[in-house]
C-alpha cells in the first residue's frame, strides 16, 4: 500500500499552508514511533498517571441475561479522564514536547477529548485551546467547565451546525495561522496522514492489553470483538491487533440516530459516499451535490460525518463489518448494562453494548465476544434523564 493510503482511502488533502506542519508531524512520529526512550516514557505515563493497563472484565450477569457467548468488557471507561481518549493525547503530547511545541490546540464533541487535551497539557506544563462546537458547549456544559479549570481556553464555534465537523474545521484553521509553537492534537483515526496511522498506533494498545488478558483468562482469542465508532480511533484500538486472525469479527457500531432511513442520523458507512473532506479520502455522509451532510445522534461523541480511512477500508475488504445502532436502541443499552453489571458506560460506548445485546444471544455457549467499553456515563446522565423526559440539575 502506498504511503498514507488504506486501499483508496486517506491521503493528505491538506491546503499548502499546512503541509509543512504535517511534514515536521510525520518526521517527528517516524523518528520516535520506535525510539526505545520515548516508549518507555509512553509506557510509564500510560500506567502511572492513566491507570493501564485497563481492565479486561467478565460480565458475568450480562452473560446469564442475554444467554449467548461469554461477555468480556473492556474497561477503557476506568482510565483516567474516563475514557481512550487520553492514551492518544499522551503520545501526541509527548511527541508534540518533542518537537519543542510548547501550546497545543485540540478539537471536541463531546468535551472528553478536549478534557484529556487539557489535562495532560496542565500535567506537562503546556498552553491549551480547544474549539468546540457552541451546540455541544452547551449539551456538554459540565466538559467546557472541566476544560477552563484545567487551565485551557474554550472556543464555542458558530460556523454550520456548531458541532464536531465545524470544530475540526476551526482548529486546521487556527493551526495555518500558528504553527511554529502549536501541536494540534487531533482527536481520532481520521485527517491527513499521519494522523489516522499515529493516532491508530496509540489506541493499538487497547487490542494489545486485550489479547494478552483473554489469552490468559480463556486460553483463546474472542469470536468477536465490538466497539463503537465516531472518527473510529476506540475501535480501531481495539481491532488492530486481531486484524490478522481471521477468526474474530470486528463489529463497528455506527450512530444511526433516528434511523438510517431519515436525515437525522451519522451512520457514515451505512448511508455515506466515498468523498474528501478534513484531509482525507473516506465515507462520508453527503447531499446529492457531494456537500458534507449535517448529521444527527443523541451522543456528541458520535455526531461526525464521516468516518477514519483505515475503516473504510477494513469495509472496503470486508474485514470488519458496520452496523448502525439507533438512539432509542443506546438508551435502552445505557440503562439495561447500568442495572445488569453496575457499570454507567458512555452513551457512545452504550452504542456497541446494544449490539451486543442483539448478537450475543444468537451465539453459542463457548464463544466469547468483547465490547469495548470506551467511556464511562457520568456525563450524559443528565442528557438521558431529559431523553426520558425527566429533567434533573448537574
Ligand atoms: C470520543 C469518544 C468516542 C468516539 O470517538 P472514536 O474516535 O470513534 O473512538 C467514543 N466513545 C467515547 C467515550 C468518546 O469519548
């Protein structure tokens, strides 16, 4: 494959003005990606101040409900900031150090990745700004307060529907503007190359951990092994390194919102068309005229139109498959594994939970199925009490 590219997909569609910046990215990733020093460092932050490795948990009630295979969670929710998130904005940021930046800006949706940006930049020492859409600024009021006590400064974007796309647009502008001391910590597997490759290899932890854990506690890899997908850098955590043993199933679980038959909906594999938009060639949802289409689902984590090249591709060979999940059917995952296991996953990761909850009957016994847990609910609470029609004060 040639450089940068997964099949047809990814590339660097990036303006001229930000060619350098990329350039000085790749060197950087490609100098230190092996360097023995900075992994050890990686490893040592991943575990000391992270928390890894996270947890690989038997749901053993879970399992007795739903009456299939054995049901493994991946704790991604118990790292620290409540989510995967922060594995990749430590190895951004320590290279980002590395290449003598000393501010960093960053884009959220749902705020908890702009959370992580700000506390491993207030950790290290370094200046933050992140953008965000003034729609998620105020779905997700209680991040934005996170962010500003953690010493960075909040952007609330106007531009289109003030959600992720139009936040990630803002932060590769503000970059073409700075790049001398500014890092932009890009939050998933999507962009211009380096981006989908680095961020991939960062999150690639997480199948390494749960390799290594269900070896041990099952003496055999999972049957499947399902995750939620919004730019898609959790579930490609938590595929990359079973992608070579043909026998698990990688399941994506895409945000359909009120149906892959209606507008409202982020489903980029199931109703999306290949286009370039943010730096690279992938699925994206579009109007007949190729313009991005806005989208829709309850969790902002999700709501972004397109979806990182590397899963595009691993569609394209059918090596990994993507089903969409409606908001109704999250909900009902939210609160089913709240009660069932005692554990308030993220409204994102609740997407892949549901799957579950249909696939996991259907099979056998012995088999054994894994659900990356990407996050913890703590944050959407008050969103799915107002789904609920209830309404309660953070
Ligand atoms: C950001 C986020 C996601 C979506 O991002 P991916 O890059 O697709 O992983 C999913 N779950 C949680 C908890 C998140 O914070």
């Amino acid at each position: 494959m040639s450089k940068g590219r997964f099949g047809i997909h990814g590339g660097q569609y990036i303006p001229e003005t930000l060619m350098n910046a990329v350039t000085e990215v790749e060197k950087a990733y490609f100098k230190y990606k092996d360097d023995p020093e900075f992994n050890r460092e990686l490893t040592k932050l991943y575990n000391d101040y992270a928390g890894r490795p996270s947890r690989l948990y038997y749901a053993k009630r879970l399992t007795k409900e739903l009456g299939g295979c054995k049901i493994y969670l991946k704790r991604e929710d118990l790292n620290h900031t409540g989510s995967h998130k922060i594995n990749n904005v430590i190895g951004q940021m320590l290279l980002a150090k590395r290449m003598g930046k000393t501010r960093v800006i960053a884009e959220t949706g749902a705020g908890q990745h702009g959370v992580a940006t700000a506390t491993v930049a207030a950790m290290m020492g370094m200046e933050c700004e992140i953008f965000m859409g003034r729609e998620d600024t105020v779905r997700q009021a209680l991040n934005v307060y996170r962010m500003k006590l953690l010493g960075a400064k909040v952007h609330a974007i106007d531009s289109g529907t003030a959600t992720l796309k139009d936040a990630v647009t803002e932060t590769f502008r503000e970059w073409t503007k700075r790049i001398d001391d500014t890092h932009y910590v890009l939050g998933s597997v999507m962009g211009p190359y380096p981006f989908p490759q680095m961020v991939r290899d960062f999150q690639s932890v997480i199948s390494r951990e749960i390799k290594m854990q269900i070896l041990e506690a099952e003496g055999k890899l999972p049957d499947a092994v399902l995750a939620c997908v919004g730019g898609g850098s959790n579930a490609i955590g938590a595929f990359y390194h079973f992608i070579e043993d043909k026998g698990v199933r990688l399941i994506g679980c895409e945000a359909a919102g009120r149906g892959i038959d209606t507008f409202e909906t982020a489903a980029t594999v199931n109703t999306g068309r290949v286009g370039i938009f943010h730096g690279m060639k992938s699925y994206f949802c579009q109007d007949n005229y190729g313009q991005i289409a806005p989208v829709y689902s309850i969790s902002a984590g999700l709501d972004y139109p397109g979806i990182g090249p590397e899963h595009a591709y691993l569609h394209d060979i059918k090596r990994a498959e993507y089903v969409p999940v409606t908001d109704d059917e999250a909900v009902n995952a939210f609160e089913y594994l709240s009660r069932i296991e005692g554990i308030i996953p993220a409204i994102e990761s609740a997407h892949a939970v549901a799957h579950a909850m249909k696939l996991a009957p259907a099979m056998d016994k012995e088999q054994i199925m894994v659900i990356n847990i990407s996050g913890r609910g703590d944050k959407d609470c008050a969103a799915i009490a107002r789904y609920r029609g209830e309404d309660i004060y953070e």
